[in-house]
C-alpha cells in the first residue's frame, strides 16, 4: 500500500537525506500563481527531500570551490528528482517535478527579481525540514542550511508532516543583516538587484560565479541548529 511512510522509504533509498510532506491548503498564503495548484490542479500533496551540501567548499577564500559544489548538488537534486519520477509513476501516482534552481519565466528586469514557480524554502518549512532564517534561508536542525532542496507535487493525498517550531535564528542575532556587503538583507527579505552582482556573478568568460556566501557561512546556524 503506498503511504507516507513508504514514500519516503523510496527517497531515502535513492540518496535523500530528509523528506518531508505537506498538504496542498498549507500553501494558500504564497502569491497567486505560485501555489503548487497553480502548476498542477490536481495536486493533493507536496513531496520535498533535500540533500546537505558537503562543508568543504566553504573553508576557501577563492569563489570557485564553493559555486563547483553549488553547481553539483543543484545537478545532484535534479536528477534525484527524476528518478524519483520514474519510481512514482511505476507506482501509478501522477506527479510534477520542480526544479531546484532555474528555469522560472517570472522576471522584474527592473528589479532583477526572478521568482521560482514555487519556493522550495517555503515548501521545505511547511513539509517540517525546517525554518526559515533572517538570512531567508531554510535552516535544518540536523545540517543547518548547507542544504539543496526539491520537490515533486502529488495527485495523492498524503499524510503531511508537523512543521517544526525550533528556533533558526538566535533572538538577537544580526550577523547575516549586518555582514551582508551588499546590505540586501531585511530580516524576511533579500534584495535581488543587490545581492546578484555577488552570489551570480558574470565572469567576463561568461561563468556564472558565486562570490559571496557571507549571509550563509556567517551564520552561527549554519552547519546545525546549535544547542538543538
Ligand atoms: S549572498 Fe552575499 S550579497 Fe547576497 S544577501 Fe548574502 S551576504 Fe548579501
Ligand atoms: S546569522 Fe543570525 S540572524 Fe542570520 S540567519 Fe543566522 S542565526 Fe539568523
């Protein structure tokens, strides 16, 4: 019988190392045209896994480590996600794949802000892999936020995790508002058009480089919820 549990057996067992499940109404406050009914109107539930990110790359000075490994673990989670695919559909469950970065077509060239057809922050928050920081990433208890996130969307209704109520953010700290070169950062907010020069940086050889990860690796949360 397919169930949650079973679900996520099936993810584990092809290299996740969380999975969470949310129902479809917990996405009824994200912005119109951006809920995972409006990409797939059958969707009962949504399947979000992650894989950490390996720490190694963040010890270096020079930007290249770090958006090699960026690079990889998005490769990593969206080919997870497809043969997640192949795995659901022998099951006979229709599903929808989103993918872990690019491409979306919502793009303010004003403003530089592109959205994602979903959040996958968001969606890890309301599936229970974790909370969201004031540097607006998704913070993990058990890997912090050196982690990749996917999702699939379900036409079955599946039984969906608690979210979580740990703390991601220490009370008083500032350090990713205040460490930001870019002073992008709002608390709940990341100004696009401010951080892009940074973290998708145009090599003159046409690279996309990660140059700054400051909001990430500063924060004292990073490699876990300390103290959790
Ligand atoms: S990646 Fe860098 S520039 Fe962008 S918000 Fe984080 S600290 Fe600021
Ligand atoms: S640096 Fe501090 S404020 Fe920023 S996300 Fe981490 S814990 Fe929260």
């Amino acid at each position: 019988m397919i169930n949650s549990e079973k679900i996520k057996q099936i993810i584990k067992g092809l290299g996740a190392d969380l999975c969470g499940i949310a129902s479809v109404d917990r996405f009824k406050d994200a912005p119109e045209g951006f809920r995972p009914t409006d990409i797939y109107p059958e969707c009962k539930s949504v399947i979000v896994f992650l894989k950490r990110t390996p720490k190694s790359s963040v010890y270096a000075v020079n930007c290249i480590p770090y958006t090699f490994v960026n690079s990889m673990i998005m490769n990593i989670i969206d080919n997870l996600t497809i043969e997640i695919l192949y795995k659901l559909e022998e099951l006979g469950i229709r599903c929808v794949p989103i993918p872990s970065d690019d491409p979306y077509e919502y793009w303010e060239a004003d403003k530089s802000y592109g959205r994602a057809i979903l959040s996958l922050r968001h969606a890890g928050y309301l599936s229970g892999l974790g909370v969201l920081g004031k540097n607006t990433l998704l913070i993990n208890d058990v890997y912090g936020n050196m982690i990749q996130i996917g999702a699939i969307l379900v036409d079955i209704q599946l039984k969906a995790d608690p979210i979580v109520t740990y703390e991601g953010c220490i009370n008083s700290c500032r350090i990713c508002i205040e460490s930001c070169p870019q002073k992008a950062l709002g608390g709940k907010t990341v100004n696009q058009a401010l951080c892009r020069p940074l973290s998708t940086y145009k090599h003159e050889k046409g690279y996309i480089l990660k140059k700054c990860n400051i909001c990430r690796i500063e924060c004292p949360n990073a490699f876990r919820i300390k103290n959790f």
